[in-house]
C-alpha cells in the first residue's frame, strides 16, 4: 500500500500561531472535497504529443451539489500573468456555481469544457442552462510535454468523482504534478487553520497550486532556507533547461474555504490575505507570474438558488459576519496559505521529465538542520 508523503508538522516544525483543523487541510471546511487525476508516463527525451508526461488535474467542491446551491464567493488578482476562469461571474455574481479545477497553462480549455458537460448532464434537456466554470493553471513545461495536450475529459471527470474529504493528496499530484516552487519541486498543498471558540471557532482552509518563486527567497518561518539550501547545495531545473522560463517566472492558485458566514465583499477581502502568506514564504507576485485567488464561504449554502434553475422573485435571508469580527479569519487565511505551500514543498519528492531535467525535492534533513540552526526547529516533547 502506497503511504502519503511526509508533511512540514511531521518534521517537528511549526509555523504561525493558530491552531490547524482536524485534517490540516481544506476538506476541514465541512462539506469541501478535493479529488486528483495525475499522468506520468513516459521519460527521456521531448517528442510532442507522445511525452514524457507530468501533469494532471485537481479537482474540489465546495459541496455536492453547487450547481443547484451555489456558495457566496470573491477573488483577487496578485498577479495577474495567467488564468483563472469564470471569475468575472463571481465578481458579478458574488457566487460560485460550479467545482473549481486546477491544471497546466495548456489545458484550460479541455478542463473547462468537461466540466460545463458535467454541469449539463446534470440538467433537463428543456431549457437553456449555461456554465461559467472556474478552471486556474501553471506552467509546468519544464518538465511535461505541455503542447501534447494529454489532459483529457475523462481526467477531469475522475479527479471530480473521486473527490472525497479528508486527508488531501499533496506534492506531485493532480494539476500540480510537475510544478517547481523556489527553485525545488512543488506541486499540491493544503493546510487549514480554526479560529479559538472566543473568535467564532470558524475553520479556514488553504489548497494551493505552488508553482513560483525564486530560490534565493525562500523563507521559513522567517528562516532564510533558500539562502542556505542554495543551487550549489540542491541543484535547479532551471540550470538543465536552456527553454524555460527565468526562476521567479512561475505562477501560484490559491482556492480559500471557509465555513464562516461572509457575504461576497468578505470574501474578497479574505482572498486578498493569500497574498500575504505567500510574501511570508518569500513569494513576490513578478511580472511573469500568475498568482491568482479565490475564496468562498458555505455558510449560505441552501439559501442561494441557482440562476440556472427557477428561482422565486421574493427577498431571503443570509447571514453574515459582522466586519468588525473579521479579522482572525485573515490570519487564518495566511497562516493557512503559507503552511499549504510548505506542504507542497515538503510533500513533492524528486521528479525527472522531459530531456531528462530534474526539479529536486526540498530535503528534509537539510531544511531541519537550517531551521535549528536558526532556531526554529523541532520542539521537544513537552
């Protein structure tokens, strides 16, 4: 039986002040599910179209069914070098009506498609229903075959299927397969973080697509780690491929639930502070890097009628957090942003693609000896 990889907490480290969910994840958010399909065939040398293959797709749901009970939602834009579709519906909207699915920069468009297919399928053939999903990418031609389009309907399809609380997949898994984050592998991470019972009790959670970064910003719980773990110590792709992009240029989804009752301009405001815990890991938001985010809350959830079904032309209640309680659930959301990406860190394991580069996995001896060092490493027990 295949075990999951190890994550930063099982090295002895912690960061930030709040306390995480039960999971460490996103699915700690109730009712939130998250599901992976991740390819990888093939090795040697490119031959579009045929390979080698490192890619995949993520899928999550903020419910089972959000295309009939939508959920308040709002975004941002670090950055905005890339993709994340639908969000122009959510910014009218304030709502999120369909799963969110994550992939490479060249597979938008089939993960988008099969997901409006899935959402039909789901209706009558009597009347005219329309899908605007929410599909976000990075680049991860440095190690995939990105022009051979290999992501495929049924991938998406199964990666929704799947979906399954829980313990969630980390490192190279589902869209972010073969993506490299400060110059070491990265990939798929998660973390959550609840709010003390004074402060509501609330749960945020973080899944992010961690594809960014330049090596020499690394930090850890304020550790200079990519200083001291530099490229004469653990090698980038980057030094191998003569094609891609400048280190920094990648780009990073961050999807944020919560099951705090906000309205969509709360929302928005949480999503904004995914920003400030991906500065906290040494993130920038660089000209060449897409860092895009989005957050909803299921707190309306079976309040909120889908526009693509009749709905009832008298007023309904909502509930909502006052402002003024707001801020917790924004240390929440960048503890939680910051923790997932490390999670990616920590989950990826050394990965060969194309041409026979390699994006090489953060080690773990290495990072705790730094830490120590710098006096943030493992606790003893109490």
């Amino acid at each position: 039986m295949a075990t999951s990889p190890p994550r930063y907490r099982d090295l002895g480290l912690t960061v930030g002040m709040l306390d995480p969910g039960p999971n460490n994840a996103i699915t700690d958010v109730d009712g939130v599910t998250v599901g992976v399909t991740t390819l990888i065939e093939g090795e040697g040398p490119l031959v579009p179209g045929k390979g080698p293959v490192r890619t995949g797709v993520t899928g999550i749901l903020p419910h089972a069914d959000i295309g009939a009970e939508p959920v308040f939602a709002g975004c941002h834009r670090l950055n905005g070098n890339g993709e994340l579709t639908g969000l122009e519906w959510v910014r009218e909207s304030g709502q999120l009506t369909t799963p969110i699915a994550i992939t490479n920069t060249h597979s938008v468009g089939v993960v988008r498609d099969a997901i409006v297919a899935a959402d039909m399928r789901a209706r009558s053939d009597v009347g005219a229903f329309w899908s605007l999903p929410v599909v976000g990418e990075t680049w991860d031609g440095t190690l995939n075959d990105i022009n051979g389009f290999h992501v495929k309907p049924e991938h998406v399809h199964h990666a929704l299927e799947t979906a399954a609380t829980g313990p969630v997949p980390e490192g190279n898994v589902g869209g972010g397969t073969a993506m490299i984050c400060h110059g070491f592998k990265g990939g798929t991470g998660t973390a959550s973080r609840t709010l003390s019972a004074d402060e509501g009790g609330w749960t945020v959670g973080a899944l992010v697509q961690a594809n960014y970064g330049r090596r020499e910003r690394l930090t850890v719980d304020g550790v200079p780690v990519g200083r001291e773990i530099g490229p004469d110590v653990v090698p980038t792709p980057y030094d191998e491929s003569p094609t891609s992009p400048p280190p920094g240029a990648g780009s990073i989804i961050v999807i944020l639930a919560t099951d705090a009752p906000l309205l969509p301009h709360q929302c928005e405001r949480i999503a904004q502070r995914a920003g400030l815990g991906i500065a906290r890991v040494g993130g920038a938001g660089e000209h060449s890097s897409g860092d895009l985010f989005l957050a909803f809350s299921t707190a309306n959830r079976g309040r909120l009628a889908s526009y693509k079904d009749d709905i009832a032309a008298g007023p309904f209640d909502v509930t909502m957090l006052p402002d003024a309680a707001i801020s917790p659930l924004f240390w929440a959301a960048i503890e939680a942003t910051e923790e997932a990406i490390l999670n990616a860190l920590i989950g990826a394991e050394t990965l060969t693609g194309i041409d026979g580069v390699t994006a090489h996995a953060l080690p773990h001896d290495a990072l705790v000896d730094v830490m120590a060092r710098y006096g943030r490493g493992p606790q003893p027990p109490a």
